[in-house]
C-alpha cells in the first residue's frame, strides 16, 4: 500500500466512524483520540504481569536472600548462561524469586520488575558509583527500600493500602483521579467495560478530564450494533500496517488493549476498585475505602456542598475542585469521610490544579488568607493560588478551610503546626 492510498483509507475509517450517528459526542471524541500521539493514554510497562500477590511474593523472594542490603546486579544480556563471580547473590534472588512467585529471569527481573519496583518506591537501583538512577539503563546495583519491607511484613488489609498509595505513585495520581470521577457519577455503583475504560477512562489529556462521565453516557447511548461497529472500525483504523515510520507514529489496538487488561490486572488488589476481567467498579468490599452507605446518600456530596458554600452558581470550564489532602492518604472508611469534606476542597484554575498535580498531590498544608492559598508539602515546597485569579473561594471561609486542614493533618498524618 502505497502512502497516498495509506492516508486515503485511514481517512475514510475516521470518517464511518463519525457516520455511525454524526451528533454523538463519543464518536467524535474518538476520532480526534485515537489520531493523538498520545492516543493510549495512561502508560505503564506491559511486559510486567503481576498483581499485589506475585508483587509481595517477589518481594519476599529478594528480602528473604538480602533483606535490605544493596546487592550488585550484572550488566548485559544473559544470553549463555554465564554467571559473573561479584553478582552471587542475585543469582540467588533470581531463583529465590523464580520458587516462591513462578516468574523471573536473570534479564526480567533487572530489566522489567526492577524498573516498575522503582517506580512503585519499593526499590533503589543505582550506577557503577552507587547513585541512584531512574533510566531503564546502566543498573549495576539494587537494593529495597523500607516500604519494600513494610509491604512484604504487612497485613493483609495494610497491604492493600501500601499497594494503592504505590501504584498512585506509579500511575502518577491517574488511580485517584479515576476513583474520583466515579465517585462523583452515576456509576459509583455501576461497572464499567474494558472496552469504556480503553477509549475513554484511559485518557490523560487533562483537557479530557471532565468529560470523561458524558463521554461514557454518550458511548452508552449508542445502540449496542453501533458500539460494537465503532469497536471494529477502531481496531481497523490502529493495525500498525497503516502507518509508516517508527512507533510513535503507528497505532496499534492489541497493545492498547494489552495495556489496559495490564491495568486492570494492577487495580484489582487496590482499595478503590472491584476488578472482573472485563469491568471495574468502585470497591465497597471489606477492603475498600467506599461503603454502600457512602455510595447511595452522597449524591454529589462535598462537591455540591463546596459550591453552595462558597456561592458558585455555576460550573466554570477553566476550574477544577481539588482535595487539598487527596483521597489516597485516607487508610480507612473513617479518614475517608474525613478528607471527602467541603472543607478540604478548593476550586483551582486548571493551569494551577495542574502544578499541585505535578507534585504528585504532596502540598497538603494549608495556610489560608482572604487573599490568598499557600500549599506546602512537607520539604517546604509551597504552591501559592490567588483568589479570584487562581482559586475560587469566599473569603470569610478561609480560617474555616485552614482549621479544618489542621484537624485532618493531625487525625491522618499526625502531624501539627
């Protein structure tokens, strides 16, 4: 298939797309998603399937050989079988791992767990100096850290919370997000297909983030021949044999697909969701954060409240709300009750809801004025939002706001000011 022909008839599947019901929202959402170089949305390592059972049993693996003492890893490809004198004990870990969680190769465990283990907090790699390192390259020495050690001694029920709180790390807030958008809903009880959160729940463009609940009611809207249609047409559109050039510029569904299955298979041991293989609903279990009671009476609960209190008539397309604490730090019902409170919410410019954001939701003390909000996180990091520039707020409820944040930090951190 020649280029020109390539373009033509990429163009022709956008366009039957969008002629399956030329005024859904979904449809035409879609057709602009899936022509994004960022098309896939929220990204993690495929390669790596395991949940928080074979998470804590590769972790029992390498601390019942070097508990929390750095160990030297070996560099290259393993590819003869050769063992280098220096790296015994990995080579022990290796097959410590390989007995107690069925997975792991000399290769697969540096290359791939290790990268994501980093990434969750629950384990340093360094260089040849021993510095620490973030790039998947150049691994010469590893080592667990305290969370590592916490997890693997933990309970059942801590554990859970320890993974949450990692994999948000992982996912960079998305998980919380995610739990938030359905929370706020009408499928806070309602399970949402594989296929729903590919297409839509999938997208981190922030742009997207509101829409995201409409999108999902328009996608419903469609008739289910017209679903599966668009389905089809989708997958025909992302074959890399359309697309010329390297992988940023093909689209590839089976690896989308891939990804989000991947996703699942991470979030169904979290506290927030109840995982099938092919839905995902909010987690009212016993070791979820949600109860039935929550689900049923809040409505649009301390959203809706926050709005009344601080007289916002309307909603405004270039504000966001935003938990001071954020939903993450509650590790019970009873915390959680606390942080999903008017009190602890504050409406924010995208642009500055989008800075907190960046700090991984870490500027959790408040200092509040008429004037203005001064986010700090712990380090002394501080995010300043102006009011009525960068946040929206009455001004007289600003003590009310900065008390209330005091109460939660002692109650969930222990910490005070």
């Amino acid at each position: 298939m020649t280029k020109n022909n390539s373009l033509t008839n990429t163009k022709k599947i956008l366009d039957e797309i969008v002629a399956i019901q030329p005024d859904n929202q979904f449809l035409k959402y879609i057709v602009n998603r899936i022509q994004d170089v960022n098309y896939r949305g929220i990204h993690i390592s495929q390669h790596n399937r395991y949940d928080l059972d074979r998470l804590t049993k590769i972790l029992a693996g390498i601390n019942e050989v070097v508990a929390d003492k750095i160990f030297r890893v070996p560099t290259g490809d393993n590819k003869k079988g050769e063992q280098k004198p220096d790296c015994v004990e990995y080579y022990k870990i290796v097959k410590s791992v390989k007995k107690v969680a069925g997975v792991g190769t000399i290769n697969s465990l540096k290359k791939n767990f290790f990268v994501d283990f980093q990434k969750l907090g629950l384990l340093r790699r360094f260089d040849k100096n021993k510095n620490e390192i973030t790039k998947r390259s150049g691994i010469y020495y590893a080592q667990l850290t305290p969370l590592a050690i916490k997890l693997v001694n933990s309970s059942l029920v801590q554990q859970y919370k320890i993974f949450t709180d990692a994999l948000d790390d992982l996912f960079e807030t998305e998980i919380t997000r995610l739990a938030e958008t359905l929370y706020y809903s009408n499928y806070k009880n309602t399970p949402i297909g594989i296929i729903e959160f590919m297409l839509i729940l999938s997208d981190d463009r922030p742009q997207i983030s509101d829409d995201k609940i409409d999108l999902i009611n328009s996608y419903r809207a469609l008739k289910p021949w017209q679903q599966k249609k668009a389905t089809n047409l989708i997958k025909k559109y992302c074959n890399p044999k359309n697309f010329k050039g390297n992988k940023t510029k093909k689209r590839d569904f089976g690896n989308w697909k891939n990804e989000s299955q991947q996703i699942f298979s991470l979030l169904k041991n979290t506290v927030y969701f109840d995982i099938t293989q092919n839905s995902l609903k909010l987690n009212t279990g016993m070791y979820g954060i949600f109860t039935d009671t929550q689900i049923k009476r809040r409505g649009l609960g301390a959203k809706h409240e926050y709005f009344q209190q601080h007289n916002i008539k309307e909603k405004i397309p270039t504000f966001e709300l935003h938990h001071v604490i954020p939903l993450s730090a509650a590790r019970n019902k009873t915390e959680f009750g606390l942080i999903d409170h008017w009190k602890n919410l504050v409406y924010l410019r995208n642009d500055k809801h989008a800075e907190l954001t960046k700090n991984r939701d870490k500027n959790i003390v408040l200092y509040a004025t008429e004037k203005e909000l001064d986010f700090d996180d712990f380090n002394g990091k501080r995010i300043i939002a102006k009011n009525g520039l960068t946040a929206i707020y009455v001004d007289n409820l600003s003590e009310t706001m900065q008390k209330y944040n005091r109460e939660i930090l002692k109650e969930v951190f222990d910490f005070t000011i």
